[in-house]
C-alpha cells in the first residue's frame, strides 16, 4: 500500500485547469492527494476533479492566490480549521499508521512568520506532511544562496523536527534573465520521511503554468471507505410478460403457509427467481471523462507550446519566450473555444425525448448543488469514528436519541397514555373485529396501494413496486393472502421490522458531525404497502366518524390542510 501526493503551482486552475484535468486522465497511477497552490479560485467560481472531492481556501479581498486540495472519494479524513491569515488548508488523513496531518500551504511571496507557520500545526498529529510553494530560497534544497524566507524554514525544520523531501532539481522555471528555483518543499516528519519514495520533479508538464508538479509516494496505506455500490434492478430494460408469467410458474409449486416468516421468504425467493431472468441488473457506471470535449486540435495546440517551451529552457532569450507566451496564449484560447463547442452540442441534443432525470441533474449540476459520496470522518467531542463500524455506531446513538420516546415532557407523554387507554377499548373492545376496517382486506384494496407506489429504493430484501406493479392477479392473491395472515395474528415478518438506514446530509450542516445528519429508512415494499392499505382504511373511518377536526379538510390528495371560514374574512385580512 502507498500513499501517493502530487503537489502544484497552477498559476490559475481557471486558466491551465482544463488541462491539468486531460493530464490527470492520461496518469496510470492517480494521486492519492493533490494539492494545488495559486488557484485564482472565487467562492462563485466552481473547479471539480472527477473522482476527488476538494476543500479549498479561496484569497479574500483581491485577486490571485488560493489553495486547494483534492482528496480521492472514500479518502477517510477532516478538515480542520486553523486560525489565521495564511493562504493554507489543513486536513488529517486517516492511515494504517495513524493520522496525517497534512498541510497545503502558500507563500505569496512576503516574508514568513515562524510562529504564524508553527501555529499551523498546534494540535495536530505528529505526523506531518507539509507541501506548497514556500517562495523560500536555501543551500538546503539546492539553492546558491539562503535568503531569509530560507532561513525561517530551516529554524522550524529543526525545532519541530521535520525534513525536506527536495534532492536539489528545480521546480520553477526562471524565464529570460532569471535563474530557476525550487520554490515548491515537500517537507515530512521523521516517521513520514523514513518510508517516503519516487520523489520527482514532472518536468515534461509544465500545463501553462511557470511550476512543474512535484509527485512523491510513501509506504502508508490510507483508509479508504468502500463504495458500497449496491448493483440493483434496471426496471427500464425488464422483459415485464416473461417476468409476470414465470413468477406465476413459481407461485403455483409453492406450497407455504402458516409461519409468516418462511411464507415471506418463500414469496421473496419466487420474485427474485424471476427478476434473475427477466430483469437485467444495472451496470458498474463506467468513468466518464472530465474533458469529454477535447478535440485534436486542442492537442495540437498544447504540444506547439510545449516545443516553444522546451526552446525556451533550453535558449532563454526575449525572442524565444515571446513566442512561448504567444503560442501559450493560442492553445489556452483553443481550449477554451473547444469547451463551449462541447457545451453547444451537449445543448443542441435537450430536446423532448431527454429525461426529466437528466435534466434536473443538468440544473443542479449548474447550480452547484451536488450529493456527496461517502461519510467523512464523524467525531463527537473527543470521539471519532473513521471506520464504517464505528461510522455506524456513531449514527446509531445519534438517531436513537433524536427519537427516543424519553425526549417527550412528561406531561405529553400522560396525555398520550390517557389518549390510547381511551380509544383502545373502541376499537378492540368487545366486537370489535366486526368493525368495517378490522375486516380482511380485498384484492381491489391491494391494487391500488401497488398503483400509488413509486419506484424508490427498494430494502434488504431487493424486492421494488415495479415487481409487484407488473405481477399478475395469481401473485397478488398470494401476497393478499399473507398480508390477511398478518392482519389476523398481529404477527409481523422479522424482515419487515428491519430497516436499512441511510444517512443523509442536511444543507449547509457539516459533514463531520452526526447531527447533521438526516436518517432515511428503506423498509420492505410489501411492508410499505400493506402499511398504505390501512392507513386507507383508518382515513375513511376516521372521517365517517367525525374524528378528524371540523376545521380541517379530511386527509386526502390535493386537500388543503385548513379551510379558510370565509372568503370574505380572509380578503378582508389582506394587506
């Protein structure tokens, strides 16, 4: 296992991010961890990596400057926030070894303050990985001369114990009167250090910017959350009459009843006998790329710059870095051009055979609203839980407590006890299985509870209303017959009192705390519609018998909540 950074002065993602991008691509080994300096990013300007997700600093009150780092999907790790002025973002990874603090740091080019930088890692672990152009000169990452910037590094270094990765290749071109540098440190612990390899200057991808990417690898694992893709039913592409007809061939050998648990089971089998052969599953979506618009002319123009580049190192005279900045500004206008070429044809092709689907996540794409995948680190006070069996725990006892019972007053919870006790003798009292909604329930009920489904998450058992939707009367009566089985021994199926939880992030909460969190429970279908027939039955009752409030419109769909007493009344308290 290797934990693998690269690190780079983009001198503007907004001009040169597009082709960091085709590069990024091209790796056959992506970075772990990418943290790039000079970003040039505002908070109203969004720059996205495929497969990462990004925390960044952004400079505030003037142009310029700003980092950004780049973590994989399922890296395990938080942010945290550190007080003070220096363009820098701070994140903890998680690793088999313990917890790195790594820092993505920029120095706009004034003089460095010892403690600002010591502040820095106040708190952290003693684990360290610190990268970013320093904008600091020293013998001891191969300059000719230590300057004072040098000079502030090399002291913390020693007091903090750290050690610079750099072996003396330059990681700055100088240009036309100007020597190159190595402005960019990749600074480790000691522990760190001892297992870090492959410490490299990518001199051949300059991408526009005047810094080269510097990539270094350690021998640490990091934890990385699985993805837990679950491959479910593509209902879209189901052979419906083949699926009807041989979950009717199936239904006819069984032979169960009696035990609700092994009848459900057996019902559950015979579904997913005839989904297997009739409903295909969904495929592992394939990486789509994150510059689907390139175009050979784009190519063309980036390998032209590239030679003048080459020149340029080679012979820096005016001439040939005139014709580097003129060839550097011809390819950026090409990408560019090739972009919206790209967003001009991915428009032509809306039209009214494209899904509602796709376009809604067209507009929140645009919008900058986009799900987050995976869980973060999660902590509460000093507790923190990084692997998914703590994650797991963590959320248990959060969402246990929100809706424990014990958070009712007491007076509420008496009035509740007073509420039950009275009506339960009405309506299991003596006769009371005569009643209209204590009778068994009908096929006609059972249908149109299937009809008002939806296609949402299905739960453990895979089991979707698309099935049940499109099976035909001889599997309705079976299920009908169980559900009247449950209805009669007031005996659920354990699999119907089992939910998959699903943890979702409420707007604008932080990810790292559990209360931010919204729980989604995904039960089973036929629980669900078995649910929905007798809340039916308890709305039409409830309303012949005047229970519900004369204020109130009865529970139905497209029902206001509450009827205004008169139209006039409420005109006349319009303002």
């Amino acid at each position: 296992m290797m934990f693998r950074i690269l690190h780079w002065n983009a001198r503007s993602l907004v001009a040169n991010g597009q082709e960091f991008k085709k590069v990024l691509e091209g790796l056959s080994e992506r970075p772990d961890v990418i943290c790039v300096q000079e970003t040039w990013l505002k908070p109203f300007l969004d720059f996205r990596l495929g497969g990462y997700v990004c925390e960044r600093k952004d400079r505030e009150g003037r142009s310029g400057g700003g980092c950004a780092t780049f973590l994989r999907v399922g890296l395990q790790y938080r942010r945290r926030e550190v007080d003070s002025n220096l363009e820098c973002v701070v994140v903890e990874v998680w690793s088999d070894r313990g917890v790195v603090s790594l820092v993505n740091f920029y120095n706009p080019g004034g003089a460095l303050d010892g403690n600002a930088l010591r502040g820095l890692l106040v708190g952290g672990t003693t684990s360290v990985l610190w990268v970013g152009d320093f904008n600091a000169h020293s013998v001891l990452w191969g300059a000719d001369r230590s300057d004072g910037n040098g000079v502030v590094v090399e002291e913390i270094l020693v007091d903090i114990g750290l050690v610079v990765l750099n072996d003396g290749r330059h990681t700055r071109f100088g240009g036309v009167g100007h020597r190159s540098s190595g402005l960019d440190l990749t600074v480790a612990s000691a522990d760190l250090a001892a297992v870090a390899s492959g410490w490299e200057v990518l001199t051949h991808l300059s991408m526009g910017s005047d810094h080269y990417p510097v990539r270094c690898s350690f021998g640490r694992g990091v934890l990385v959350e699985p993805s837990g893709l679950v491959l479910g039913f593509n209902f879209g592409r189901a052979h419906w009459s083949g699926f009807a007809q041989g979950l009717e061939d199936a239904v006819c050998r069984l032979r169960v009843e009696g035990d609700v648990d092994v009848w459900y089971a057996a019902l559950t089998e015979c579904v997913l006998s005839a989904a297997g052969e009739h409903i295909p599953r969904k495929r592992i979506p394939a990486g789509r790329s994150m510059v689907p618009w390139w175009t050979a002319e784009c190519g063309e123009a980036i390998r032209a710059r590239n030679k003048a580049f080459e020149v340029l190192k080679k012979h820096p005279v005016e001439s040939n870095a005139v014709a580097y900045r003129r060839l550097r500004a011809v390819a950026r206008r090409v990408v560019r051009a090739a972009k919206r070429g790209g967003w001009r044809v991915f428009c032509d092709g809306l039209g009214p055979r494209t899904s509602v689907h796709s376009l809604w996540r067209l507009v929140r794409s645009m919008s900058g609203v986009r799900s987050r995948r995976g869980l973060p680190v999660l902590s509460v006070g000093d507790r923190v839980a990084a692997g998914d069996q703590e994650k797991a725990g963590l959320l248990a006892e959060h969402f246990r407590g929100v809706h424990s019972s014990a958070n009712i007053s007491a007076g509420d919870s008496s009035l509740r006890q007073r509420l039950v006790d009275g009506f339960v003798g009405d309506l299991w009292g003596d006769g009371g299985d005569s009643l209209d909604f204590n009778l068994y329930f009908s096929l006609d009920e059972l249908k149109q509870a299937v009809r008002r489904g939806k296609a949402t998450s299905p739960g453990r058992d895979g089991l979707g209303y698309p099935m049940l939707q499109h099976a035909g009367d001889f599997f309705l009566e079976e299920v009908l017959a169980l559900i009247n089985s449950v209805w009669g021994s007031g005996r659920l199926p354990k699999e119907w009192r089992h939910s998959v939880i699903v943890p979702f992030l409420k707007p604008g909460k932080p990810p790292g705390s559990p209360d931010s969190y919204r729980p989604i429970a995904l039960t089973s279908v036929v629980c669900k519609v078995m649910e929905r027939m007798v809340v039916s039955r308890l709305e039409y009752f409830f309303g012949e018998v005047g229970l519900f409030c004369p204020f109130s419109v009865r529970i139905s769909t497209g029902a206001f909540c509450v009827r205004c007493c008169s139209a006039s009344g409420f005109g006349g308290s319009e303002s």
